[in-house]
C-alpha cells in the first residue's frame, strides 16, 4: 500500500481489527499473524533496527533508560515487555551498575531466543529472567515492580487498554511505566520525508537483508495505525497512571511516555 493510504487513528479504536492496514477477524487472528512476522525476523530484527532507523533506535533507548534512572541500589525490580532481545533490559542492568532485577516478557518465544543467547554471552543470567507470556494477561503477582518498560511492542498488542490496566496491575505503587513508540512527526517536510523512507526503503531493505519484504512493509504500516501522542498519553490516563507525559524523539518520529501508579 502507498505512503498515506491511511491516515493514523486517533485512538485504538480499530487496532484490534487491523493488521497493518489490512483488516483481520479479531484480536486472536491479529495475535497470531504478529507472532508469525516476529518468528521470522528474531534473528535479524537488531540489524533491520539498525538499517530502518540509522542507529538512532540506539540513542532513543538510551534516552528512555536515561529517563527512568535506574537506581544503583540492589532489590530494584523491573519487567519489560516484548523486550525479546533484550535491548532495553541489557540498558537497564548497566544503567543500575548491575544491581537492577529484570523480568524480559515477550509473547515470542523465537525473540526470547535470541534475548537469553545475548544475555549468557554477557554473563547476565543472574540478573534477568526471560518469560514467554502476553502483556494483556500478565501472569505476574499485584504490585511486584518498580518500572515496567516497553519499546516498540504496544503498537502490536491487539488490545492495547488490557496490556495498560496489566501495567498499573504488576507496578508497585510509586512505580513508573515507560513506553517508547514509533508516534506521529510533528515538523514539516520531516514527515513527507519521512513517509517515503517508510513505505519506499523500509520494504525494500526487509527484502534485500531479511529475504521478508511482508513483514516490514506490517511493521510501516502498524506505526501509522497506532494513536498519535495526546491521545496515547489520554489512554495511560485511562489505565490509572497519573502524572502522564510525553517526550518527543527526533521530531516525532518516536516518543517517550511516562506514567506514575500512585
């Protein structure tokens, strides 16, 4: 589909239904096709991060651990999820000077996979635990975290209200949500210039490094469903966190929100 097919909704309504720009069944066929594109691309995901954003999905983690501060005293505890690699919980353990605790959950076992292989390299066992499990239903106990983090996985949770209550449900109170996400440009030409390295290059280099042109041209086209800043941040209000905000990342292109439980 071509750059503006379909302009970004406002809200989740439709998120349930939507698979890219396509239409599905129901959330259980979304679910399903999600998981199919990231057992495919487990493997090379990083690498096509690298590619997609020109390393700056490196600095906008950073930015996001930067935020939050991890706390460099032992028994603090964080989940993140659909962290299956282990990007942002490598960040956080380094940021704690390796005191922090961290439970990575990804409803990807493939992803999983290849986050407990980088984290043996690392010698990260004994502070990360790696969980396959769903973020709208989390098997996790009441108030057990200090910060639950998510980067660019809400936007492929079906139900994206469930997998918020589930965030307020599993922090302690005082704890903190993070999410970074792929939001919507906010400066002139930034976003022409920006839809056409999406729908144009993105697809072509999932062809060309990861033989899967299908999965990114998914991946491009779920960013522009997914709610813009106000509204996102309206629905971490929703869920109970208070002092909710946001932080723009590159013009837009990405975007930082934070929540209290309080």
């Amino acid at each position: 589909m071509k750059e503006g097919a379909m302009s970004r909704t406002t809200g989740a309504e439709g998120m349930e239904t939507s698979y890219g720009f396509a239409a599905v069944a129901g959330a259980e066929e979304k679910q399903a096709r999600v998981n199919d594109v990231f057992h495919r691309v487990a493997q090379r995901y990083d690498l096509m991060n690298d590619l997609m954003s020109g390393g700056l999905h490196r600095l906008w983690k950073d930015a996001m651990v930067s935020w939050l501060s991890p706390p460099r005293h032992a028994g603090w505890r964080f989940l993140d999820v659909a962290g299956g690699t282990g990007d942002i919980a490598f960040r956080l353990v380094a940021a704690s000077g390796g005191k922090a605790e961290g439970t990575v959950l990804d409803i990807n076992a493939s992803m999983l996979g290849v986050g407990a292989e980088r984290a043996a390299k690392r010698g990260l066992d004994g502070n990360l635990t790696f969980v396959e499990g769903n973020a709208e239903v989390l098997d996790l106990p009441d108030d057990a975290f200090d910060a639950y983090t998510i980067a660019f996985g809400i936007r492929n949770v079906p139900r994206i209200d469930r997998a918020l209550a589930e965030a307020h449900r599993v922090l302690k109170p005082g704890g903190r949500f993070l999410c970074l996400e792929f939001s919507e440009v906010e400066m002139p030409l930034l976003d022409r210039l920006y839809d056409t390295w999406s729908f144009r290059a993105i697809p072509a280099i999932g062809g060309a490094v990861a033989g899967d042109r299908d999965s990114y041209e998914y991946l491009v086209e779920s960013i522009r469903r997914f709610p813009n800043q106000a509204n996102f941040a309206r629905m971490i209000g929703e869920a109970g966190f208070q002092r909710v905000s946001h932080r723009n990342l590159t013009g837009g292109i990405a975007a930082i929100h934070s929540g209290w439980k309080i």
